[in-house]
C-alpha cells in the first residue's frame, strides 16, 4: 500500500469508527461487537504508526470517546479515566506480562476481576459522604450525575469504619441485571417503546435520565473496581478493594490475585464458562497489576494505564444462511429490516431471525440473499448479524437493497436529515401504524385500558369497528359479544375499562396520543408548560423549543401532528368524550406566605419577591456555553420562573445571551451580526437579584 492508498484507508478508517463511536456513546446503540471496533481502530493505528505525517489531531486515535450530554453540567476527574487496551488471545496475554515482568525485574502479583459490561462512574466522597458522582464522558471530564446516583441503593451516601481518607474517589460500573432488564423491555414493549438492546444500553439511558424517580424506579446496581487518592490506606490494589468492601462498597466476588500467565488464563477459562450463572452481563476479566508502586513505574499512554488491560471473551457466534430479509412497520411508521435465517442454535435458543437496524447497517454488512452469515446474540433481544463469510458467497448472490415503499400501504418512505431510520409518511391510512396507535393509547402507562390486547385491537380494526382510537369510545358491548374470544363478560369489562380511562391524567393522555418522539418524560414536560392541548395545538417552533427536553425533532414533530386535519377531529372527538385535556392548576399557598402577607412588613416582602419573580418577563433568552454557579437546566427553570422565555437560537426578537465559558462560535457570531447583547453568568445572577 503506497502512502496514497493509505490516506485513503485512513480516512475511510476514521469515518467509520466515528460513526460506531457515537452509535455506541451517544446513542447507546452499538453497531458493530467491541472485537470488530478494535479491529479497525488497530489497522488504524498501525497505518497512522506507519505514516505518521498522516496523524491529524480530530483522529480518533488521538481521543478517548465521549459520552457527554449537553443536559448535564460537566466537572473534570481528579483524576483522569482511561480506557484499557485488549486481549483477546493467549499470546497477546503472555506479551502483556513478559512486559510488565521486565519492568518489574521478576515475578509480579496481579489482580484479575470480572469486567462487567456497564457504565462507568467515579465517586469523590468527602468526609465520609458521597459529595459528587461523573461519568467518564471524555476521560478527562463527565457529566455529573450524582442526583442520579443517590437513587442507586447499593451505593453507600455515608461510609463508616477504619482508615477513611477524608477525600477518595472510587471507580465503579453502574449495572442493571438480566430480570430487572427482562421486566423493563416487556414493558416497554407492551407501552410501544422500542426495547433496549441489551442491559448495558438500559443502564446507560437510564443513568442520563432526568427525573431521577424514574432512574430509582429501574433498580440499578454498582460494582466497584478501584481506589484512588492521596491518603488511601494500602500499597496494594487488591487490599485497597478489600479495605472498600469493609466501608459498604459492593466489590465482586469474582476477584483473584494471580501470579503469572497461566493462572491468568485459568481465571479467563473458567468465567467465560461461569457468566452464564451470573444475573450480571460480563464481557471478559480485567488483569491489574497489584502493587500501587509497580504501576506509577509502569506509567500510562496516552490512552490507557500499561499496568492494566481487559481480556475480552468472544460473543458466542454461529454461521448461518440468510433466507431474506422482511420489513417491519411499526406505530410511528420507523420501518425496521430483518433477516429472515435458516434456523440454527444459539446461546440456547434457536434463532430464525436476527434485526439488521436500518438501511446503514444493511451498507456496512453488504449482505447479499444466500450468503453465509455470522450471528451473535450478545445480549440482543433479537440476535444480530456481524459479518459475512465472504469465502462461501456465489456471484450470482444479489445484493440487498433497502426499500423505497412502505411494505404495508405501497407510500414512499421518508428518511429525516439526522436520522437512522426511514418511516412511512402514511400516518393516518398505514394498517400497522393504526393498530400501533391504538395499542399504545391502550397500553397501561398510557391510557390503562384492560381487555384488549393485539389480537383483539386487530380483530376490532379488521372487523370495521375501530379506525382510531377516538372509535373506542363509541364501542357498545351488544358489538363485542359476537366477536371470537369475546363473551359477554369480557365485553362489559373492556366497556366499562374504556369508560374509567376518562379520569387519566392530562400528561398521560398526551402520551397516549402517540406523537412522534414524544415520551412519557417529554409528555410531562408538555403538560406542565401546556396547560391544555389547545395551547399546545397553537404553539410555534419557538416556543416549543425554548423549553427543556423539547429539541428542534420533537418541536417538528408536534407541529406536524396538530397540522393534520384528521388529528384535530380525533382531539375533538375525544374532548367530547370527557377526556382530561386540560390541566387544572389549583393555587396552594404555604402557610409561610400566609404568614408573611398577615404583617405590613409581609407584604412589602411579597410585593418585593413578585417584582423579582417578574424581573425578566417577556423577555426571550438563549443560553449557550459551560456555567459554574448552576447547570443549563437550572438556568432554564430560573428563567421560567421569572416570567422569561427560552428560547434555543439567536433571531431578531432573542432579548439578549446568558454566555458561558466556551460559548458556540456560531451563536456568539449570529449574536453580533443581530447586535444581541452578550450577558456574562456574574451579570446575570445580579440581574435577577441572587447573590
């Protein structure tokens, strides 16, 4: 490969691994198995050793990822957290030690443990208590997740006993296992959510949610793995842990020191075959050196410490042919490929089918009918394809293309700028959509509806009776009673169900319209800033995306839906109906205030406050960069609470900038070419009046 053929590979290289980087950091989607990713970060690596000249600073060779999330304020590590370099073989295992042994000049002692497949995250106690929890984020600083934390019961708020620094971190991996996992996919199923892949994509996207009631409600866990600090009791790695466990930190069973390669690889044998037992996803084990002093002599690249490394077991894979591959609609139109297989045993199932995403994981794998296939389960709910035995493919294979028409109703299929997935447009006429739609505003976090089920919803619709779910409300048992499975008892209870359904909360019933992107979270963020769904029917961008968790998708999407001439009978019909379609807000006074307001001096104070509360009323407000004194979001709720509007980018009509550190160039140049003043945090807090 000349130096010009390399560029190109390089640069094809770094384009792809970006994308399986944010599918996997970001989007908590992985594409691709973590063997396949290395693969091609180190044929990267070692075409950019090769061609140094070629090293430009945006490579991905030259960071760590990220999983910073704009919602969340970020704070930097004390100290920073590395990602470990791989093992996946026996060979690679002893080259580790042999190196670690010369540095060293004789036999070392390590320390092997489980690598449970979670979510990292450090812990910074101060004086006994938890005072901050971040995620990794970049390695250098994270998102600071601790309200979040503080719901995880198994880690300890206050730490008791012997040898306590009064300032450590400790590293864990923030889990969620297989039966918590199980129970929250079958709901989220049966709500008409797409289920989460695996247990480590469930952690993650629950750990950056924001209502931390949600996150207690998931029932994660946290196993911790290492002890830093100043002051930390032990010289050794392995007695540090020990000394964690006595202080209430969880530390795995699965821990054992090890004194040379061979144990090494006896202790990687026997957990690849024991995981099967454990209720926690591992995906292989993690060799430290024991000895804190041997370490900082072993030192670090750039990337990862070279006195620790991850062996990684290898997902159980099978071969098989693929038949074809069948296009699935679901309720918001997202169509959906999968391959259809010819059955084989997997991880103690048989597998037929095996999901294939979207349209680009089609172009990455570039299947083709008839070829041999490799199949992995790795945690998927359904099994996924990750190669091609290319050596076994006929010429006369043809290629797989994704569709351009809605398999269902013959629409052509729209794909959004920014989006993954195609969907059908047809959102009214789509049978599976309609059937979808009515599933979901049945469903129990929606609309709570007993008695109906798929089978039934699709009797109902294919017997003429329901085309929308507004048509439930007019059902009449004399109608039920005939149908199959249906007797009269089971009529008048699916009739008195859809009655009772009338007293759901207006937040619910938001949820339960089934508007594209918006979630049971985003649909109690609606009602709070909509009190009615009139309100919401006349919102413009704007204001949609001037308040928190509402972004330009979900704004788009709302609009879209109140455009339709069809949805707003459907409203109608169900405001007819009796349906909660309006909040009622109910004015409560707290017995202070009433207090205060019984003096003159009470209500001098009042009349004071309300002019604070009002002090940036009617004023629209963008806010952009990094702040010290409270996050974005707080910000937010600061700004809506004192009668402002925020508002997501700069126009004619923006009052002014709350600008941060590190503020986006392209907002901060918009700014000066509309003349919006710039308001620093200090100015700002002074404005309103907090000191």
């Amino acid at each position: 490969m000349d130096r010009t053929e390399a560029g190109e590979r390089i640069e094809k290289l770094r384009r792809e691994i970006e994308t399986h980087n944010h599918s996997y950091y970001v989007l908590s989607n992985p594409l691709i198995s973590d063997y396949e990713f290395d693969q091609l970060m180190n044929e990267l690596e070692a075409l950019e050793k090769e061609y140094p000249d070629l090293i430009t600073p945006d490579s991905p060779t030259q960071r760590v990822g990220s999983d910073l999330t704009p919602e969340f304020r970020q704070y930097e590590h004390k100290y920073p957290m590395l990602s470990l370099g791989n093992i996946y073989n026996e060979e690679e295992l002893k080259a580790f030690c042999d190196r670690i042994e010369k540095t060293a000049g004789g036999p070392v002692e390590y320390v092997c443990e489980l690598k449970f497949d979670g979510v990292s995250v450090s812990l910074n106690y101060r004086n006994n208590s938890l005072y901050m929890a971040l995620t990794r984020g970049d390695g250098n600083a994270g998102d600071d997740v601790t309200r979040n934390v503080r719901t995880i019961k198994s880690i300890p708020l206050r730490v008791s006993g012997s040898n306590i620094p009064p300032d450590f971190v400790i590293r864990g991996e923030i889990l969620m296992s297989r039966p918590v996992f199980d129970r929250l996919n079958r709901e989220r199923i049966q709500d008409g959510l797409p289920a989460f892949a695996n247990p480590r994509n469930a952690a993650s996207g629950t750990l950056k949610l924001l209502d931390p009631k949600i996150v207690a409600s998931r029932r994660l866990d946290c196993m911790f793995y290492f002890l830093l600090g100043e002051d930390i009791p032990h010289e050794t790695h392995y007695k540090n842990l020990k000394q964690a466990e006595e202080w209430g930190f969880r530390i795995s069973e699965g821990i054992s020191i090890c004194r040379n390669a061979a144990e090494i690889m006896d202790f990687v044998k026997k957990w690849d075959e024991d995981r099967k037992k454990l209720i926690y996803d591992i995906d292989g084990v993690v060799i430290k050196v024991n000895s804190l002093a041997l370490q900082q002599e072993a030192g670090f690249t750039a990337k990862s410490p070279r006195w620790a490394a991850a062996f990684k077991f290898r997902a159980e894979q099978v071969t098989t042919r693929l038949l074809s591959v069948s296009f699935q609609v679901g309720r918001t139109g997202t169509v959906t490929p999968v391959a259809n297989l010819d059955p084989v045993f997997l991880a103690g199932s048989t597998v037929r089918r095996a999901s294939l995403h979207n349209a680009d994981q089609i172009g990455i794998l570039d299947l083709h009918i008839n070829d041999m296939v490799y199949v992995e389960k790795g945690g998927e709910i359904i099994p996924k394809i990750t190669g091609v035995d290319l050596s076994e493919r006929d010429e006369n294979n043809i290629k797989v293309s994704f569709i351009t028409r809605c398999p269902e109703c013959g629409t052509p299929l729209e794909r959004n700028e920014g989006e993954a997935n195609h969907f059908c447009p047809n959102y009214l006429h789509c049978p599976p959509q309609i059937t979808g739609r009515i599933e979901h505003f049945i469903s129990r976090r929606a609309m709570a509806i007993e008695g109906l089920g798929t089978e039934t919803v699709d009797l109902l619709f294919k017997e003429g009776l329901i085309r929308n779910f507004a048509d439930l409300y007019e059902l009449r048992t004399e109608q039920l009673v005939p149908l199959e499975r249906l007797g009269e008892k089971s009529a008048r209870n699916i009739i008195n169900s859809i009655r009772e359904s009338a007293g759901i909360p207006y937040s619910r019933v938001i949820f339960a319209l089934g508007i594209r992107h918006v979630g049971e979270t985003t649909a109690r963020t609606i009602a709070r800033n909509f009190r009615s769904v009139d309100e919401l029917m006349n919102a413009d961008f704007e204001r949609l995306t001037g308040i928190r968790e509402i972004g330009p998708r979900i704004a788009s999407s709302i609009i879209s839906y109140f455009r339709d001439e069809e949805n707003i009978e459907i409203i109608r019909r169900l405001k007819s109906y009796g349906l909660n379609l309006r909040e009622e807000r109910k004015e409560e006074r707290k017995e202070e205030d009433q207090e205060e307001h019984e003096t003159e001096e009470g209500r001098k104070e009042g009349m004071k406050e309300g002019k604070k509360e009002a002090v940036l009323a009617g004023k629209s407000i963008v806010i952009s960069g990094v702040f010290h004194r409270h996050s974005r979001d707080e910000y937010r709720e600061i700004i809506e609470k004192r009668g402002g509007k925020n508002v997501s980018s700069p126009s004619s009509n923006t009052s002014f900038i709350l600008a941060g550190e590190n503020m986006g160039p392209s907002k901060r140049e918009k700014a000066e070419s509309l003349g919006i003043p710039l308001i620093s945090e200090e100015e700002f807090l002074e404005l309103i009046g907090e000191e």
